[in-house]
C-alpha cells in the first residue's frame, strides 16, 4: 500500500470483509453501501498486485495472501485499540460521549431514570445505550461500560458486583396458581435455544419437559408480556416480574437461580472522568435498590 493510500480505512475494510464472508455483511459493519466496499477492495488489490479474496458465489474467502495480511491487520487493530484505551483513560474531562450496554430489562425497568438524573447532572456527556442481551467486547470499544446479570465476569475487565439478582417463576396474575408439583403440566415459556442464563437452563431442564415449552423469545421483557398473555409461566428476574401487576409469583426465589449483577469496563478506562462518573452513579442509585434487585430475599 502507499503512501497515498488510508492505512486503517483499508485494512478495517479487509478485516470487515472477512469477518462477514461478504461485502454485503461488510458494508453493514462499516456503515456504508455495498458499492463503497467493493470499490475499497478493488482498489486494494490493484495495489497489491494480489488477490486477496476468492469469490466462491456471493462469499468472499481469504486467499494465502489474504490471510497473511489478515493477520498483520489484526496485530494493527489490537495495537490501535489498545491505543485507544490508553488515550482514553487519561482523559479527565466531564465532557464527551460514552457507551453502556445492557440487556433490554435491566435498561427499561432499572437504567431509565437513573440515565434521566445523570443527564441533568452532567448535561455535557452524552450516553449512547446500546440494548444487547450478548455480551458485547469491552476490549474491542463495542460498550465503555456494561451492566450484566452473570456469575463469572471476565478477568480482564474491571468490574464492581452491585448486588445479587434472584429470580422466580411468574404467572399470568388472571390464572390459578400451581402447586409445585403441577409445574410440569402447565404450558412454559423459555429462552431461545442456547440464549441466555445457563442456570435458568439447567434448571428448565431438570424440572420442565422440553415439549411443554410453547414459546420462546430472546427477550426478557416479551416474555413477560408473553406470561402476561396467558402462553405460559416463565423464569424471570424479580424486579421486573415483582413490579409487574399483571404477573404473580408461583414461588420463593430459588437460590440456584441467583446470579451477580455487575457494572463492568475496560481497566484502562476505569479512570476516564466521564466513564467513572457514570459507574459511580450506577453502582450507588442500584446498591439503593438492593431490595427490589433480590426480590427481598435479603441474599
């Protein structure tokens, strides 16, 4: 590549590509049409004089040449991000924009008014939530910030453990409540299969036959819309079926349902002004609501 070329536009352009397999998936990622991507790659390749992608219908697959500098682009990126971080750390202004990320629940019923008061508190930081039951990669600049119901966060991040959150099982609040031992008779609503918590997993599987699931749904929140519809019982976290007047609670929290709920960042961000304030707040407005977040089970 010269001199004339842009270095980091190019080769976030061919780590796009290979990321996704196509130029489609790529200009998604890169937030530009499909034209501007295969015209970057083009370009790139009449540079090099190489080929870096076979076109094997509508995916495109690294070459030998491709993949070697492939490689040397993602030594690139891990150094430039790594950069990034350290910049960012030292910077001491209350001023600037950050990134929280939260699962769809935590962010309506329990991040909503809390947001509200930080905005009138500092009216110069601007806070981009970005709702995503996955755990986003703090490493890669994807989130500043992450407040996550888990029981293992990452070693690499920085994280302050707000309080325990339990959760039990919720019925449409117009249905006769079970007795326990009627649980696998009732229709069930559940998770998409491999999404979220093991434990609520493990748990469906010891107690619930597979087919008495009717519904499932990568959402907390429409599940408890779909248990408000009358499609089933459900595991969901006490704060938000509790407060919730169209559900009702068929049991105790169980403890083999508990998890931590985490404020999670990046350590080289910890001492950024703007991220600390933000996570200060977070953690003291939350440990406040200790109560509701354990469902009163005092764990």
């Amino acid at each position: 590549m010269n001199a004339k070329s842009d270095l980091s536009g190019d080769l976030r352009t061919l780590l796009a590509i290979a990321r996704e397999g196509s130029l489609a998936g790529a200009a998604r990622r890169l937030r530009v049409n499909h034209s501007t991507v295969f015209r970057r790659l083009g370009a790139i390749e009449a540079r090099l004089e190489t080929r870096l992608f076979d076109r094997q219908g509508g995916s495109y697959v690294t070459t030998a040449a491709g993949e070697d500098l492939l490689r040397t682009a993602e030594r690139v990126e891990a150094e430039m991000e790594a950069l990034e971080r350290r910049l960012s750390g030292r910077d001491l202004r209350l001023t600037g924009s950050l990134r929280l990320t939260a699962p769809d629940d935590i962010a309506e019923k329990l991040l909503m008014p809390l947001l509200t008061t930080f905005r009138q508190t500092y009216p110069d930081i601007t806070v981009e939530l970005v709702i995503d039951n996955r755990m986003l990669s703090l490493t890669k600049r994807e989130a500043d910030i992450a407040l996550r119901p888990t029981r293992e966060p990452p070693e690499s991040l920085f994280g302050r453990r707000v309080a325990t959150l339990t959760s039990t099982i919720y019925a449409a609040g117009a249905l006769s409540q079970p007795a326990p031992g009627e649980l696998a008779q009732r229709p069930w609503i559940a998770w998409d299969d491999g999404a979220g918590p093991p434990a609520i997993a493990h748990w469906l599987a010891g107690n619930i036959d597979t087919d008495a699931i009717g519904f499932r749904s990568n959402s907390l929140l429409n599940q408890a819309s779909a248990v408000r519809a009358g499609l089933g019982l459900a595991i969901l976290p006490s704060f938000l079926g509790d407060s919730d007047p169209g559900l009702t609670r068929v049991c105790a929290p169980p403890a083999a349902l508990d998890t931590g709920l985490w404020l999670l960042t990046h350590p080289d961000l910890r001492r950024t002004a703007r991220i600390r304030a933000l996570v200060d707040m977070l953690y003291d407005h939350l440990r406040d609501a200790e109560a509701r977040l354990n469902g009163g089970s005092g764990r």
